[in-house]
C-alpha cells in the first residue's frame, strides 16, 4: 500500500463496534425496495466485497406511518421483516463489513394513499409532495409517544437482525424529526415547538430511545443536515445547524453530517466541485469528540486523505463513487489508482426515485445485475474460444464492448473513422461545465491499452469490403447516431417548416470550432428535455451571445428533475441572462426569426428574431454501413446510439450487453432472474 493513503485504512471505533477502515457506502436508494430483496442483497454484498468498511441500508420505514409505497425503499415494520434484513447483514458481514440501516419515518414526505393512514407532521400542513392531494395532521402528544415507541422498536429490530450500526434519520428535508427541529415546519406551541430547545426535544429523545434500546449491541448515528442550502433556508451552519451539534455533540456514536435538499446533497459535476460540502460541514468535528463522516462526490484518493489529516472527516461517505466503481477502496489499498472508474457526476442513479426503476450508471454498466444477471464490475467470464471481433466506432458503446471482450480473451480491434476517441463523450465533454463526462472515455481508453488483445486504430473509415477483409468472427458496429435539423422531436413528429434550411444541431455545434462559429441571437428549440440544449444555452450565454431557450414543455428541460439539476439550471439560465419560453411551440423558421404558439391552446406567440436557430430534438441511428454490411450479407450487431439513441448510460451498457451476448452468457431467451411474490396459501 502507498503509504500516503495509510489512514484511509486504519481502523475507527464506533461506539461499542470498529470499522475496519475509512470508508462507508451511505445509505442510498438502489431501486430495489422491500419487494426486491434479492437484487439488494447482490448490491451491498458487491460493495462489502470491494473494500468498503461501512456498507449501508437505505432508508427504511419503521412503520405504517411512514408510507412510501411507490418510491424503491425498505421496510422494518415488524419481525417478519427482520428474516430478509438479517440476510442482507449475513452478505455483508461475509465480506468483513459492518452493516448499518437508516431507520426513518419521513413526515410531510410520507404518502398515506397506500396504507390509509394520515401524514403527520409538526402541525398541520400540506404534504411536501405537491403531487398528493393530501394535508398533513399535525401530531397530537398520543402520536408522538406512539412515534417514539415505532422508532425504539424498529432499533429493537435493528439489533435483532445483526446491524452494527442504525441511524437516527433528520436530514434531506425527508425526515419527521427534521420538521419538528425547523421552524419552517414546526409552528407548535407546547413542548415541542416555539424554542429552539423544545424543537430539538423530539430529535434528542428518539436519540437517548435508540441508545439505550441498542445498549452495547449496536452503535447509533445521527444523520443531520447542518445547513439548508436550498429549500426553507431556516437552518443554516453557523446558526442552528451548529447549535445541534453542539446540543447533542455526545449522544450519538457517529455523526453523518451533511446539507439538505437533496438536490444539494447530491449536485452534479456540472454545478459542484469535489468535496464542495466542506464550507458546512467543516466545523462539526470541532464541536463533537465522536466520530464524523461525511459526502462530497469523493473519487481521488488524495483529496480524501487530506479531508482526515485535516480534520474534516473521520470516514470517507459515498453513495455514488461506489456505484461507478464498488471496488474503490480495494484499487486504493493495493495501489491501482489508475483503474478507479471515476463517478462522472451526471446523477443517472438518482433518477430511480422518479422513474422507479434499478440504478443505473454511467460508468458501471454492471449496477443492478449483481444478482439477476451475474454480473461482476470487475471480473469477466473467460471465452471458451477466443475469436477476432471487429468493433468499428470508438464512442462510449464501442470502447466498453472491446473492454469486456478484451477481458474474456478475445483478439479485439477498435477502427474509429474520426480524429479522436470518446464519439459523442469527446464532443459533449468540450461543453463548459461538463468535462467530466470524458471520464468515461479515458477510463476505457486506459485499461484497453493495458490488455495485450486489442488493438485501436483512429482515421480508420470502414466499408462493407474493408470488413469482409478482416474476416472477423464477430462484428459490432457503434457508429453512434447524429441529431436532426428538422425540428421533429419527442413531442413533435414532423418537419417544421424552415428549419431543414438552416438549423444547426449539436453535432454541429460541438465538433472542433464549432461553437466559435456561432452569431447571436440565438434560439435553442428544445424538444429533447435533457441536459443538451440547456447545457448549450449556457455554454453560449457565457460566450457573450444573446439565447432563447423555447421548449413546447411546460417545464424547461424536464427529465433534469430527475437528475436533480432543474432548480440549479433555471438559476443559472437567469443569471446567466438566458430568455426562457416554455409551452412554446415552433411553427415555422424565416428571415425574421422563429414563428411560435402556444402549446396549450395554440394562440399564436410574438416572434423571436435570431440569426442562428439550433435544433435539440430527435437523434437518428447512422445505419449506412449497417445497411451496406446487411446488403454484403456480412453478419453484424449493433450497439449504442447506433442501436436505439439514448443516454450516455444507455450507450455504455448497451456495449456491455452486447459483449456478454457474444460471450455466450445471457440467456438466449433474454429472461434473466426475477423477484417472485410470495404468494399465501389463503387456507
């Protein structure tokens, strides 16, 4: 081991346990829930296996009360829910791991629809969750006792199931114990609201109930948010945030500190730098002798050693470097930095929350198929004969499929047309704030050139006879996918009139130079909903140039929502100056400018004069060599964008399937391992 990083793997006491190092997996939602017990089960095992000291249970309910249903979290409602969690720690304890649950009840935030019982807040109020027509009951002194007595009892079950560690949960906005310590929630006037000291009382007693109900059996943390860098804004770092540590500054075994929403906990490359929650969360560790871990997107191992010699953090938290890469701390201890896949900080795993689905990753392609497809980030089934592939496109889809086939043993080779490798990684990284998207190229850049079966070749044009020549076993074809300049996008179908004259698109945009060619004013017709035309605004913006963003969406780049970015990229367009138009329809494009009308009841929109119009719609796979292969009769696959054009993630794990399917490994069915209900004998 580098001697450098000697202290991320020196031991740390918790409480009544020790961790074995400095790094913990915080909890996090991995879209599996309670109904998918065994696809968990295979993601915390495969951190526990990776080196990672602290691996973490997601947010789960501690009872009824607290209903999430619809949104993949767990459950500890009763002892039949134990069963299933004691597994989970068994996995994790296999590996030399300590195990830890967030146990929590979310307030404002819970649904109720489901189980039929109220939201409960502090006082009565609306739920936080604008789409639930509900209002919240505020809680009388019977609720809270029965709270109190939930909570005891979910650590009482904690403890049986063989946790090492459970967590007090006020943090995120998301918690009811951090509505009773806001203000801005909590408009009581008894003993539990008014004071600071009576907001704090419910937080301060679930804390001694947890201790003493744990007793030496299990250590308890605190997960605090000391500093409310969007939302209510009522509880700041160097005001009541820090007045909790300091109140509470020895009652728990461990603090987890960081700052609320989560939009803000977990902000993207694109807005937050490494180890940006510093500012806030520096201070704790001058308050309080225990233990203090904490976030911040960590993925170099020496900014992480400096948070401990300075004194900022105990232990190293993270929910998404160790979804890019579940083996983070193992490369570190055995000196292999150079093959850390780095998290790229675009927020694709939040999204499973919105859209209800597993993690996923950019970088890792293998998150989530732990335990349905058997896939190991690290490790790839051996060939039982290696042949010769031809992968022809060096974007995100071929350089991952030549990866895995190059780990199983076969002969590959990478023929990319262009000057550079990465396809649309290298142009989308040129755009201001988005240079850490070409992680996901050099990562594969670099341990393709570590393997001895592979060979990359640049300005390498294919035609149907140069691959017939090459006389491959196997042919993958990324050739990517190029963006349309007719104004057909996800809501519009058709051409709109003008705009094939004289539209420019990305692809135009991003190649070399080609945002210096640019003159303003510009109009950035959106009808792709992502980060594109957004991120292009801004980029243009900072340029000096005069922007519109006209979307016929209600809200501007919406899928953002998911990635947690949209509050951030509405700021930064208004500071920027950037003229926004939702719920703008394009009719037509001429001379003067672009025609617009309303989306919702299609009246007609004053014109926007522009000299540049700049269409983000639709993508269209780049299938002339596909065609020309077919036609030749030369078997082929293809892969990424050139197989149906997606997310950066999409094209990733596309080349990663693709590689196991010519492995022979899935199954040619494509029916993988599902969870199954249980269903009860109704006798």
């Amino acid at each position: 081991m580098d001697p450098r990083f000697a202290p991320l793997f020196e031991p740390l006491k918790i409480g009544p346990v020790t961790a074995p190092n400095r790094f913990a997996v915080m909890p996090y939602a991995n879209g599996h829930s309670y109904l998918m017990p065994n696809g968990a089960m295979g993601v915390r095992a495969m951190r526990a296996e990776g080196g990672w000291g602290i691996v973490g249970m997601q947010l789960s309910e501690i009872d009824p009360t607290s209903d999430l249903a619809g949104l993949p979290y767990e459950r500890l409602w009763d002892n039949e829910d134990v069963a299933v969690h004691a597994q989970s720690v068994a996995r994790i304890h296999a590996h030399g791991a300590l195990a830890s649950i967030e146990l929590a009840h979310t307030g404002l935030r819970s649904r109720g629809i489901s189980t039929g019982y109220p939201v409960m807040g502090p006082s009565s109020a609306s739920t936080l969750r604008p789409e639930m027509p509900f209002m919240g009951k505020a809680m009388d002194l019977a609720d809270i006792r029965a709270f109190r007595a939930s909570h005891r009892a979910a650590v009482r079950r904690a403890v049986q199931a063989g946790y090492d560690i459970a967590y007090v949960y006020a943090a995120h906005d998301a918690s009811l114990l951090w509505h009773f310590l806001s203000p801005a929630y909590n408009q009581r006037s008894d003993g539990y609201g008014g004071s600071f000291e009576n907001r704090l009382r419910l937080l301060r007693e679930v804390l001694e109930d947890a201790k003493e109900e744990a007793g030496s059996n299990m250590a308890i943390a605190l997960r605090f948010a000391v500093h409310e860098a969007g939302g209510p804004r009522k509880i700041l770092f160097d005001g009541e945030g820090r007045a909790v540590v300091e109140a509470l500054s020895d009652v728990p075994d461990l603090w987890d500190v960081n700052i609320s929403g989560w939009s803000r906990d977990s902000g993207t490359s694109r807005y937050d730098t490494e180890g940006f929650q510093e500012e806030f969360t520096a201070f704790v560790k001058q308050v309080t002798q225990r233990p203090v871990v904490g976030v911040g997107r960590f993925t170099s191992p020496d900014t992480m050693v400096s948070q401990l010699k300075r004194g900022v953090l105990d232990m190293i938290g993270s929910a998404r470097a160790s979804i890019a890469d579940p083996f983070l701390p193992n490369k570190i201890r055995e000196g292999r930095l150079d093959d850390i896949r780095e998290c790229i900080g675009c927020n694709v795993c939040v999204g499973v929350e919105m859209d209800g689905v597993v993690v996923r990753c950019t970088q890792n392609p293998t998150m989530s198929e732990e335990w349905r497809r058997g896939w190991h980030p690290e490790h790839v089934p051996a060939a039982n004969t290696p042949a010769s592939v031809l992968i022809i496109g060096g974007g995100p889809a071929g350089l991952e499929a030549a990866l895995t086939l190059g780990r199983a043993g076969h002969a590959v080779t990478v023929a990319e047309a262009g000057e550079e490798w990465g396809g649309r990684v290298a142009r989308e990284s040129r755009i201001s704030n988005l240079a850490a998207y070409g992680r996901v190229r050099d990562y594969r850049l670099y341990q393709l050139g570590q393997l001895g079966n592979a060979d990359l070749y640049l300005q390498s044009p294919m035609d149907a006879k140069s691959v017939a020549d090459m006389q491959a076993d196997h042919v993958l074809v990324a050739t990517g996918s190029h963006w349309l300049n007719t104004g057909r996008g996800r809501t519009n179908f058709d051409a709109i009139p003008g705009f094939a004259d004289v539209a420019f698109t990305p692809d135009d945009l991003l190649n070399p130079g080609g945002l210096r060619d640019i003159t303003g004013p510009v109009v950035i017709y959106d009808d792709d909903h992502y980060y594109m035309a957004n991120a292009l605004a801004a980029d243009l913006a900072q340029r000096g140039l005069e922007v519109h963003w006209v979307s016929p969406a209600a809200a501007l780049g919406g899928w953002t929502a998911n990635t947690l970015e949209y509050p951030r990229i509405l700021a930064e367009m208004n500071r920027l100056g950037v003229h926004m138009h939702p719920n703008s329809t394009a009719q037509a494009w001429s001379s003067a400018g672009l025609q617009l009308a309303r989306t919702d009841s299609g009246e007609a929109l004053p014109e926007i004069p522009a000299a540049t119009l700049v269409c983000v719609g639709l993508r269209a796979p780049n299938l002339v060599l596909s065609a020309a292969l077919t036609q030749a009769g030369i078997n082929h696959r293809l892969i990424g964008d050139a197989e149906a054009p997606g997310p950066i993630q999409g094209a990733v794990y596309s080349g990663h399937r693709h590689a196991r399917e010519v492995l022979g490994t899935e199954p040619e069915d494509r029916i993988f391992k599902r969870e199954r209900p249980v269903v009860f004998d109704p006798r």
